[in-house]
C-alpha cells in the first residue's frame, strides 16, 4: 500500500508541471493607447499593427495591480501615412510624436488636448496647407510651420484676373 502511495504521489508531481517553462502574463496596451493603434491602422491602408509597435517606445503602468502599456514616444516618420486619427488626442502619456516626412493634408483638433504634454512635436515636410490649422498650433510659429510643408500654393483664375485688373 505505501508503495503505491509513492508511486501515486510521484505522479501527481510530475503531473502538475515539475520543470516546465511558465510563460510571462501578457501585458496589453492601455485601452485608449490601443485604439489609437487600431484607428491609425484603419486610417492608413499600407500600416500594420507590427510595423506602429516598432515605432513607439512604451512604458509600463501598475493601477491597482493591472499592469498595462502606455505609448510614451511615437515614431512614425517617413512612412508615407496620410492620415492620423483624432484618438492620437486620448494618448495622455505621449512626450515625443514624429510624424515628418510623411503625406499628411491636416492634423486633427484633438491633438490640442496633449500638446502641452509634448516635449517634442515634429511634422514638418508633410502636405498640411490648410489655413485651417489646430488652435494649439496656431497660436505657436504658424509661419515656420507652413515653411516646412511641401506647399504648392495655386493661385485661382478668378484671383489672377483680380489681380490684373488692379494693376
């Protein structure tokens, strides 16, 4: 009897794990910081999830036990996006956002409500020549900004005809 007890005991041990390899617990990223990534992907057709990851350095966040991600600083340069969704708004912890070098035509308002958290704020060498700029943005050096856009400016016939005829 006490030799099957032995035995029965070993095997429970070995069944319940002994040296197997326990994996990590998954952190995910905070709920606003992970919708922006999914609204960034959905507004750009040629991103993917992996390729955003790459770009942003994160940090971790403990509230009440829950451990999750917060995106901290954002690289998108030079990746040819056109779009960037007003969520980028809800990004409470982003210090430094790069998004030269790419096709934006605007910038959402919402940016207004980080702009005072942001160390670093490059989007020069984009296409944004609308007058219609963020306030935030506005009220900081609106001529060096427009300085770094790709601009054509064209000129309506209807202005061109004005002009001539007052000269």
């Amino acid at each position: 009897m006490q030799k099957n007890l032995t035995i029965i005991l070993m095997i429970l041990l070995y069944s319940c794990g002994g040296d197997s390899v326990t994996n990590p617990p998954i952190i995910d990223f905070h709920t606003d910081d992970q919708n922006f990534i999914n609204d960034l992907v959905s507004v750009n057709s040629m991103l993917d999830t992996e390729t955003i990851e790459n770009g942003i350095t994160k940090i971790e966040v403990d509230t009440e036990g829950v451990k999750f991600f917060k995106i901290k600083k954002l690289y998108m340069g030079s990746m040819n996006l056109d779009s960037i969704p007003p969520s980028i708004g809800d990004l409470d912890s982003l210090t430094i956002l790069m998004l030269n070098n790419n096709k934006f035509k605007f910038i959402p308002e919402s940016i207004c409500s980080i702009f005072e958290n942001l160390d670093s704020l490059a989007v020069d060498n984009n296409e944004i020549c609308t007058p219609a700029l963020p306030t935030c943005i506005k009220n900081t050096t609106t001529i060096a900004f427009y300085d770094s856009q790709d601009c054509e400016i064209g000129y309506d016939e209807e202005d061109v005809d004005f002009i001539n005829q007052l000269i």
